[in-house]
C-alpha cells in the first residue's frame, strides 16, 4: 500500500467517526429494516460501532476488518459495556468467502499468583468486600486487544494503524455522556471516586460527569496513537504500555505483573460443531458460552421434538433441555486446559439420549426436574455480526463483564479494566474455581451457521447469562424450524439457570406460562439477550438485531 493511501483511508475513517457520532443517538432503537441498505456488507450490534464498519466495508475491507475497527471503536464510544482494558472477547470467523470456520479466544487469563483460594467465601458463600468483582483483584490481563491484532493479522487486510483511527479519534474529540452511563456512575459513585485513574475520567469538578456533558479521554488516545504508530498491540502486552499497567496494578495491590502481560496470548482454537440435517451449527468452545447452546440443541435432536405434541409438552421439553444444559454447565465446566471437564460426553448422541428419557418421563407425568445450582447477575457486554459482499462472516462479543466490569482504570493510560476475576467461582473445588493462567468460563457465544458448506448466518449476544439461552432459541427457530432471520429473531424467548426460575418475555403465551406455573415453576416477566446477527443467502445480505 502507498501512503498516500493509507493516508486518504485514515481520512475518510475520521469522517465516518464524525458521521457516525451524530447519527449515534438517532440510530437506537430502529429495527433492521429501517436501517441503511448495503450492497458492500454489515455490522450490527452498536450505533457507532455499525457506522465505523460500514465505512470499512464501502472502502473495499472484508468482514474482519470492517469487525476490527467497528470493535475497538465501540471499545471506546461504549465505556461501560467493553473497553480496550475490557476483560476479554470470543469471536468466530467464516473466511476464505465463507467456506473456513475458525474461533478466536481472547478471554482474560489469571495472573500466575493467583490460586484456588484467592478469593474466599464468608459463611453464607459470599467473598467479603466483593473483591472478586470490584477493584484490582477482579482484573486479571485484558484479552481484547491481543484479540482483534491476531484476528487481523490471520484474516484481514488493512493494517491495525489504519483500523484504529476512528477509535483514536472518538477518545480524542469526545461524546455526549448518555444518561443511563451517567447513572451507573452516580449509582457507585464511591466505587469510581475511591479510585483514582476513574475519578480522573469519570468526575468533573469533584461530580460524576452529567449526563450530556462531553466525554473525552485523551490518555486512552495517546496510547492508542503510540500502539498505531508502530502498527501492532505488542506494547501493551511486551513493552512500556505493558510495565505501566503492570505498575499501576502493583501499587494497588492487585496481582498482573508484567510477566503475567507478557505471558498472555489470544489464540486460534477449533470451534465446537453439531450436524442438523444440511446445516451445521459452529460456536466458540470453552471458556465461552458456546457448549451450552450446542448441549441444549443435541437433546433436541434426541427428543425429536417436532413428534411431541404442539404446546405445553414441547415447549416443557425445550425448557428442560435447557435446565439440564445449565445445571451441567455450572456444576461441571471450566477451563479445560487447566481442569479434566467432560466436554466428549456432554456433546455425546448416548448422554443425548439419557437426557431426553428423563426430559420425555418428566413431561409425560406433568413434573419438573429437580436441579440445584446457583444463578447470579451478568449483565454489560458488546456484541458485533459483519458480513461482506464475499460472502465471509464473523461474530464477535467484547466485554467488561458487568457495567465498567473491575470500576478501576489505570492512571496515566485512561484505561478502565474489566472484571473477568468475577467469572471464576470462589469455591476452591469448583472446576472454575480461579487458578494460575487458567481462563474463567464466560457467556459470551459467538456463532456461524453454515449450509452446504457455506456460511449463512453469524450472531451473537449480549446480556450476560442470559446469551447462551437467547442463543439457543434464534438457532432452535433458524436451523431446526427453518425460520428465516427476521422472523427467527423476533421469536419469544425464556431464560433459565437451570433452577426452578423461569423468565419468559411478554410475549410469550399466557397460556403455557399459566399451565408452567401450575406443574411448580417460578413463572416470572423477563427480558432476554439482545442478539445481532447478519446472514448471506443466494447472495443477498440480512442484518437483524433485537
């Protein structure tokens, strides 16, 4: 590439940040079909973050380019759902014009002092103080950015200085503050002005900044700037933006040294697959969400459930398909390179078909399986679905883990840090109990649906716990009932833990909830993910989200 062409391309990147942070506010809460059409690709999945990519795409990028830079800006431009310090990202690709599925994991990793024991539970189960989730202590090393430069670097083709210049530029110039990111703030506000590196970003004149007042955060943009300008991450991980992260955890206490940064490294892995008739169903494997989803979808295989009966029965199979996932998904995973976890037998047609004897015995009786684990609030969380005019797709899901996940930043950098330390559990017996290097199981499940060997669909989530359930019913509409998107995504959705709690949205039967309540669930109005997802069938590009 000349460079005068990189330079027309950094150009045209800063006016596309500029469009895309007035048009920002006004794009919320439009539904897919009212979005701007392209004949060049999407990104779906945050206002400023679609805006960037779709510049991406109109200037000729593939769909991990336009992913790549819609990713890091919405790491900016979105400060309390994910971050460039944000805990971690899982990301799935269909390459090569769609015919080659990878997975990336960029989860966070423990730092090398930290042990089973790390964070122990008062006597109701609890970690004093909550150091877990708040603090240096729940930050392990940011995966992020390693995450985007290995993907770019593997299936890209611009260059990460080109790609992060809208980012650059959204922490240089600023944004309006939203309200509802103005009250979290409030909301905690002893938490962010107890640490100094947060009072600096998030306080003026001693206040919580005010919703609409502007937000700029110039250290993050001079980092980012020095990390362009030698056109890779590598600093932030080997170098001097590394020895002050690792400095600044050193002085409060916390446990990432510049040895655990330097240590750290986003990887490639083998998705997770299951056949249903002509399609196959991809998804990132542990630490994620992924084998959750694919678990429930293999013991709806089992149940053949098209030949149960239409209404309560089926939708009572579906559910505890699901609960039976949860209940294996928080009692027996973690990360498999660090603990023995079953992940052969979970996927396996035999443990399918156990599962869907007792599900088939229970429904016919009119009972509920008894399960006992338990639930916990997840919320924060980006996720992003691009398409190109080739045909490749990707899924990515970035995350602080809860709202401004740890709530401490590093001074000097502008860098707030996630929380990934909170995924682990506290218990030392767990399988996901915390250890050196090990990664925490998370509820981030990217996915690529392919068809004859051709990527048509890629989505993803967020909303905490409530993703690999959301997940799986978008797939059980798309690829089990044959649903096309717009209408596989509008579907109703109920969420569960595995417990007797079930949270159905509004629009949901009444009757069924009714009749679910009377066999001894605890029937309750809830929300679900918001999913993003774009597909590429007979040449014609969809985007949906909701």
């Amino acid at each position: 590439m000349r460079p005068g062409e990189l330079t027309n391309r950094r150009t045209m990147l800063h006016s596309s940040v500029v469009a895309a942070l007035t048009s920002n506010w006004a794009l919320r809460g439009m539904s897919a079909a009212e979005r701007e059409q392209s004949t060049h690709g999407y990104v779906i999945g945050e206002p400023t973050a679609e805006r960037i990519g779709a510049r991406v795409l109109a200037d000729g990028g593939n769909a991990v380019d336009a992913i790549v830079a819609a990713a890091l800006a919405a790491a900016v431009a979105a400060p309390h759902q994910t971050g460039i310090g944000g805990y971690g990202a899982a990301g799935i690709f269909a390459v090569d014009g769609g015919r080659r599925i990878v997975a990336l994991d960029a989860n966070s990793a423990a730092p090398a002092s930290m042990r089973a024991d790390t964070f122990k539970t008062d006597a109701s189960g609890q970690v004093p103080g909550r150091v877990n989730e708040f603090g240096w202590l729940a930050a392990g090393v940011p995966g992020i950015l390693a995450g985007v430069q290995l993907a770019l670097n593997c299936f890209g083709t611009r260059s990460f200085c080109e790609l992060v210049q809208p980012a650059i530029a959204i922490a240089r110039d600023g944004f309006p503050w939203p309200a509802s990111v103005a009250g979290t703030i409030r909301s905690a506000a002893k938490q962010f002005e107890n640490d100094p590196g947060s009072r600096k970003l998030f306080f003026r004149d001693g206040q919580p900044l005010a919703a609409g007042e502007k937000f700029q955060n110039p250290q993050l943009s001079e980092m980012l700037d020095t990390l362009a300008k030698a056109n890779s991450v590598e600093a932030f991980y080997r170098g001097d933006v590394a020895r002050c992260i690792a400095a600044e955890f050193q002085k409060h206490d916390g446990l990432v040294t510049a040895g655990d940064l330097a240590a750290y490294r986003a990887r490639l892995v083998e998705p997770l697959s299951l056949q249903w008739g002509e399609q196959t169903i991809h998804t990132a494997p542990l630490t994620s969400g992924g084998l959750t989803v694919l678990q429930g979808l293999t013991t709806l295989q089992a149940l053949e459930l098209d030949k149960l009966p239409a209404g309560l029965p089926r939708t009572q199979a579906r559910i505890e398909a699901l609960r039976m996932a949860w209940r294996d998904r928080l009692t027996l995973l973690g990360d498999p390179n660090c603990v023995d976890v079953p992940q052969a037998k979970l996927l396996s047609a035999e443990y399918a078909r156990e599962s869907a004897a007792r599900i088939q015995s229970a429904v016919s009786e009119g009972k509920r399986l008894s399960h006992t684990v338990t639930r916990r609030e997840h919320g924060g969380t980006i996720h992003l679905s691009a398409v190109d005019k080739h045909g490749n797709l990707a899924a990515l899901t970035l995350t602080h883990g809860n709202s401004f996940g740890a709530r401490v930043s590093v001074d000097g950098l502008g860098l707030t840090l996630g929380h990934g330390m909170s995924r682990f559990d506290p218990h030392p017996d767990h399988p996901n109990a915390p250890g050196p290097g090990k990664r925490p199981l998370h509820n981030m499940a990217p996915t690529i649906v392919t068809r004859g060997g051709q990527a048509v669909l890629a989505a993803g989530g967020r909303g905490g716990r409530k993703i690999p359930n959301a997940m799986f019913e978008l797939l059980t509409e798309f690829v089990v009932r044959g649903q096309p998107l717009d209408v596989a995504i509008a579907a109703p959705r109920c969420h569960t833990e595995g417990d007797d709690t079930l949270e159905f949205e509004k629009s949901w039967p009444a009757s069924e909830t009714s009749e679910l309540a009377k066999l001894g669930y605890n029937v309750k109005t809830g929300g679900s993910a918001t999913l993003s997802a774009v597909a590429c069938e007979a040449g014609i590009l969809r985007q949906a989200m909701r």
